[in-house]
C-alpha cells in the first residue's frame, strides 16, 4: 500500500502504538522521528485519501477516520502565500451549514512537514474544528508532497505575514466563527508572532507547545552558544546531505554561520531577537490573545527560564504547564498516537489540557478552564514506577503537579551554602556549609567533556525521563582532574526546590583570556545514585593571568524535591556537549572565593 504520492506504508498494529508511549516521537542521537510516528501518520494519510482502507487501522485509529471521514471532508490544498511560493498543507472543513472555528497548525521543525502529526489534526477535527495544517516555508525534502516551496527564515517576518495569509485561506475555506492556533516547537513561536502581527487581530486564541519564549537567549545566553541543537537542526529541514545551506535565505544563512563562528553574535542577538514572542508581548496583551504554554525542565532547545520569563509578562487569561523531560515529549504520545498504545493515561494529559483550552476559547465550551491555576508545574521525578522486564521502567503513578497563581509564587525563601576548600592536604572535594569560606582555590584542567553532562542525547535523554527513565549518573565516577565538586552532608528533611538557584565564585585561567564553566547542581542518594536537578553555562571573558574574576550566573528553574537524607552536590566543569566552549584545551581553571565576595549557592525552597 501506498499514499496518493506514492509513500508505502507499512501495517500500524498495536505494537506501533505501543513503541510510540513506550519511546516518543524522536529516535537516534543525530535527531530523527521515531518510525513508528511515521508508521501511523502515511496510514492515517492513505485512509483519508481512500488508498488503504481505514479498517485496516487499530480500533480506535479505525474509528477516529471513519468518524472524521464521515463528518467532514479532507482536501490538500498549496496555498499561495507570494506569487512565487506555496504551502503545502492539509485542510479538514466540516460537513455544517453551522459556522465552526478553525484551528490553524503551523508545523515544527522537521523534514516532514505537517505529515508526523495527522494524530492531532484528525483529534481536533473530531472535536468539531475545521482544521488546516501547513508546512511552513522552505521545510521538507526537494519535490516531496509535504515540502514548501521559498526558504527558511526562522519564524521571521515573511513567516509572520505567511501565516495571516493562510488565515486569508482558511476564511475563504471555511467562513470559520473563529481563528486559533495551535503548534508545537517551531510551529509554537510562529503560532505567537502570528497572532501578535496579524493586521486584521483575528487570532482568537493559541496553544503554544514546547514553546519559545526568547530565541535569542535559547541560542546564546551568558556568554554561551547553545550550539548542539542549532547543529542538530539545520540538519533537520529536509535538505540533501552537504546542500544543507540550500533551504535557508541568504541572511538566516549569514546569521547561522556567524553563531557557529561565534562571530558578529551582537547582530545573531538582534536577530534572535527579533523572533521573540517575548519582543511583542505588549502586542500580544493589548489584543487579549488567551495564551497556552507547556515546556519541560530538562529542555535541550528552549530552556525553561526564558519561556517562563515571557509568560509572566503576559497579561492575557493564560496557562502554563511546566513538564518533566525534554522538548515535545510530553505532548508526542497525544499528538502522535492513540491510547490502546498507552500503558499509562497520564501520557496524554498535555495534549488532553491543550484541547482543553482551545475548546473554552473557541467552541465556547464551559469546561472549567477558568478555574485552572495560573500555572501547573509538575514536580521532577516524584512519579512512581516499575520495572518493565526490558531494563527500564515505566510509570504507573503520575507526577505531583502543583498549582500556582504565579510562577514568582514557587519561591517562598532562599538557602545560601557556602562553598568550601578541599580537605587537608588539598585532595578531595569541596563543601558546601552554612558559614563563607575564603581564601581558598581550586583548580582543574579545562577543555573536555565528562561524566557531569545535562544529558546524553539532545532531547532524547529527556524524553525517557518523561517516561519514566531518567538518567542515572554516580558522583564517585566523576573526573576529579576535569571537574570540581562541592556537597552537603547529608540533609535532614530534604529540601523543596523551587525556582532558579544562583551560584557566585572567582575564576582565573593560567593560559586563557576567557574560561567556558558549566554548573550542575545534583541529587546525591545514601547509595550514591545521582540525579540532575538543573544547570547552566557560563563563559568569563577578559580573564588575565594570575587575576581572579568573581562571576555570577543564574541555573534554570526547577521543581524537586530533594529527599531526606542526600546530599546537595554542585559540580562545575569547562564543557558540556551541548554547549560552546571558550577558552584553551588542556589549560589549568581555577576557582577561588574572594574576600567579600565569597563563593556561593543560593538555593530557592518553596
């Protein structure tokens, strides 16, 4: 069997759904969607195209066609948004004389377009939306079926002005009652800046999932580049391998290699910038567009701090769901497959929510959304598991969420620990007590990686966390030579972390002008089993030898809960796969604790 483009397809079982709840949407360490997402998408295709059989499908896949097929009609129109570039899309139009809202589906960064997420559409259309998802400009492979045509620009503004024009479209399909938008990840940001530059303001409510905030502090922050995902992505638009530079325009190319380069970034901030929702949230709030948020802790794309810092300014009714794991996997199951491959209901909560609000805001539905908190923040980890037999686990107890009229509500206090020198003689580690510590240092050799990292594969480590799998470190197995460590004895009571810890020391380089430093704060068990709580990069400049500069930088916010009895343990190394590092390999970091400015964690407790 194959698509009306001649895609195959290959049969969706039950076990393809249940690899998509058991593993997510993305596969492999060079960033891909999982096959089985794709599995299910061409069928679910073909089915509405009418070349496979729908009954071929599993139960409820089955009827949700069916259901779809009989109540509305689908069509694949490309939609002209210049003379010389068109969209491709997916348009579902209800079969009612009734007017209906309409919910617009901006794809997410993928060489697929809006193919991987015909779970979502189909799911929305059976809730009584018109529907009309689309590839945004210059995504997917040369000549496939769901590749637009121009080139890509990065949410910037001929994306703005693409996506009122595919409001134009969808007034002249449907005559919708009104217009809401839904994405996830790219499509998300575009979802927002549509809505705030819209000149004729009818965008009537957003769901921004796995969102973006400020581009600009997501790619580079604190002096850092966040360089691995910008890698990862532009190999991940559908071009041919080595013409990766053919899908973007001329300036987003200029823009991109000059971050690589770690060149011109004042104009790569300006640029990033530029693209933020948290630029025109004045917009956004002066036109009362209902705003739905969800990101995750251990985001790898867009780090939580700068999604929640945009939300707090919103002023608009809005939501905010904060999720363990990494980018997309709390909504992957939801928007990707069906619950007979769902080991555990809970895993379809975020898109369950989602839907939710869409329904309140545009169907009208008395729903009690307004009655949701402000913010709904889950805590890390506290959900309860078993063994599966294969070498994992799976949950079967959701995770604590606590409800927040304000995410400045998380913090009710502050814990300051002092770091410390190493024991007699120099060896070992330091400490982390309540009483300052000065006049000691510390050093390291700079430049490689370690067993202290935010993750092994971008988006991937976080996504087993969000099913249950979170990565497993040991603090005894880190390199003492290319890190330095300071930990709490054991804590009586445990702590509730909540919010943004701080970290404050002096740095010096023996050889370097600029020293790259990343810090870690961990969960230490009795046993020694370690977890990651939160980090964040650090890069000092105009350092000169034998010259210690004292620096402070902010972790991203977290929700944990440390138990009773571990221990607190700060880790600082020079480099993380994830990052850029500055500086000189091999080269000699010191850390010192200045007089007056002595060397401090301050730990946020709710």
């Amino acid at each position: 069997m194959t698509t009306a483009d001649g895609e195959p397809i290959a049969s969706v079982t039950d076990a393809t759904l249940a690899d998509i709840a058991a593993n997510g949407i993305w596969r492999g360490a060079s960033l891909d969607i999982n096959p089985a997402v794709l599995t299910v998408a061409r069928a679910l295709l073909a089915a509405l195209q009418g070349t496979a059989p729908a009954g071929a499908l599993p139960e409820e896949l089955r009827e949700l066609v069916e259901r779809v097929l009989r109540e509305a009609g689908v069509t694949f129109p490309r939609i002209s948004v210049t003379e010389e570039i068109g969209l491709s899309a997916l348009a579902i139009k209800q079969k009612t004389s009734e007017q209906r809202p309409v919910v617009i589906v901006p794809a997410g960064w993928n060489p697929y377009g809006w193919m991987p997420f015909m779970v979502g559409y189909l799911s929305l259309a059976a809730r009584g939306y018109h529907v009309l998802a689309y590839t945004p400009r210059g995504f997917g492979a040369p000549g496939g079926p769901f590749t637009s045509d121009g080139f890509i620009g990065v949410a910037g503004p001929d994306d703005w002005s693409d996506g009122s024009a595919v409001i134009d479209h969808a007034e002249g399909l449907f005559a919708p009652s009104k217009v809401g938008f839904m994405g996830l990840s790219y499509g998300s940001g575009i979802s927002q800046l549509v809505a705030a530059h819209d000149k004729k303001k009818r965008v009537a409510a957003v769901a921004a999932l796995s969102t973006w905030g400020n581009l600009a502090t997501s790619l580079y922050d604190n002096g850092t580049r966040h360089e691995k995902a910008v890698e990862l992505l532009i190999n991940f638009t559908g071009a041919e391998e080595g013409k990766e530079k053919e899908k973007f325009d001329e300036a987003t190319w200029r823009i991109l290699q000059n971050f690589r380069d770690g060149q011109d970034m004042e104009e790569v901030v300006e640029w990033g910038t530029e693209r933020s929702p948290e630029t025109y949230v004045g917009l956004t709030n002066a036109r009362s567009v209902p705003t739905f948020y969800s990101n995750t802790w251990h985001e790898s794309l867009f780090p939580p701090g700068e999604a929640i810092a945009t939300f707090e300014k919103l002023t608009v009714p809005k939501h905010l769901n904060l999720w363990i794991g990494d980018h997309g996997a709390p909504e992957g199951v939801g928007i990707t497959g069906m619950p007979s491959g769902t080991p555990f209901w809970g895993y379809l909560t975020p898109m369950t929510e989602t839907y939710a609000w869409l329904d309140h805001h545009l169907l009208g539905e008395n729903n009690g959304v307004p009655d949701w908190p402000v913010v709904n923040s889950q805590v890390m980890f506290t959900y309860t598991t078993k063994p599966t037999g294969l070498g994992g686990d799976r949950i079967v107890e959701a995770a604590r969420r606590e409800p927040l009229r304000s995410w400045s509500e998380a913090t009710t206090d502050t814990e300051s620990w002092h770091l410390g020198g190493s024991g007699e003689g120099g060896d070992g580690d330091g400490t982390l007590s309540d009483k300052p510590s000065a006049g000691w240092s510390r050093d390291f050799t700079a430049g490689h990686e370690t067993a202290a990292t935010a993750m092994d594969e971008i988006m991937e480590t976080g996504q087993k966390e969000w099913f249950g799998n979170p990565k497993r470190y040991r603090l005894a197995d880190f390199e003492r030579n290319r890190l330095l460590v300071w930990s709490t004895e054991a804590l009586s009571g445990g702590r509730r972390i909540r919010g943004a810890a701080t970290v404050r020391l002096s740095v010096r380089s023996d050889e370097a002008d600029a020293a790259t430093l990343v810090a870690y704060l961990f969960d230490v068990a009795p046993d020694g089993s370690t977890r990651l709580i939160t980090h964040e990069p650090f890069t000092a400049t105009d350092l000169r030898p034998g010259t210690d500069r004292t620096v402070n930088w902010t972790l991203q916010p977290a929700a944990y809960d440390l138990p009773d009895g571990s221990r607190l343990a700060l880790v600082v190394n020079s480099r993380d796969r994830l990052y850029s590092f500055t500086g000189k390999e091999d080269s000699t970091t010191t850390v010192t604790s200045a007089a007056g400015e002595e060397a401090v964690l301050e730990l946020p407790l709710g």
